[in-house]
C-alpha cells in the first residue's frame, strides 16, 4: 500500500501491546485491525474489511506498528476518522481446525456503553 499522508496517533487504535506479554489463554499469533462491534477484520492484503469466516481472509500482522500503518490507511483511503469508523488494533490467531481467524477478546464495541450489534 502506499505510504499514508496523515499519521493517526500511537493509541488512536487502543494502547499498543506485545502479544508475547499478554496473559491470554488462547495466544495471539498476529495483531489485526477489527471494526468495532463487528466480527470484521482489515485484511492486509486487499485492504477491506472481511468476516472472521471468510476463507480468504489474511489479517493477521506481524507487529503492532503495522498494523497502525494499515488501519491509518484505511481511514485516509475512505476519507473519515477513526470516530465516524472505530477500529482496534487487536491480538488474534489463525484456527486450523475451524479453517477461520479468531478473535481472542470477541466481538468489541466502540465504548463500554454501546450495544453489540
């Protein structure tokens, strides 16, 4: 993707972690961008946001910092912000038995008081 001309700051997508020092029962294996309060992840690839069941999607991200990089091209490709578009920058792993991305913390709302939709 082409480099991104606005820089969306360090925590505009939640505080930045390392998967190695999460205490999860389930490990993540990569970081992905999830539209809030849906099951949709940002696959690196192709740029848009697909179902977690999607058989082609490929979310997972090495690091933290890119998938920052992709989440703030995103936004600037669909010319809004992160408060019209909420998304996250969360821990989640590819299950080869369920063929599918898994998100370790499930679906996450835009803020606490929201409904799920």
């Amino acid at each position: 993707m082409p480099p991104t001309p606005i820089l969306h700051a360090p925590d505009a997508f939640g505080d930045r972690f390392d998967l190695k020092q999460l205490p999860l029962a389930r490990p993540g294996s990569g970081y992905a961008v999830q539209y809030l309060g849906s099951d949709t992840l940002l696959d690196r690839e192709r740029g848009i946001f697909l179902p977690v069941r999607d058989p082609g999607l490929k979310a997972l991200f090495d690091s933290f910092d890119l998938a920052h990089r992709a989440a703030s091209q995103w936004l600037w490709r669909q010319n809004t912000s992160v408060e019209e578009h909420p998304l996250a920058i969360v821990p989640a792993f590819f299950d080869f038995a369920l063929e599918r991305h898994v998100l370790v913390y499930g679906v996450l709302c835009p803020s606490p008081s929201s409904p799920r939709p």
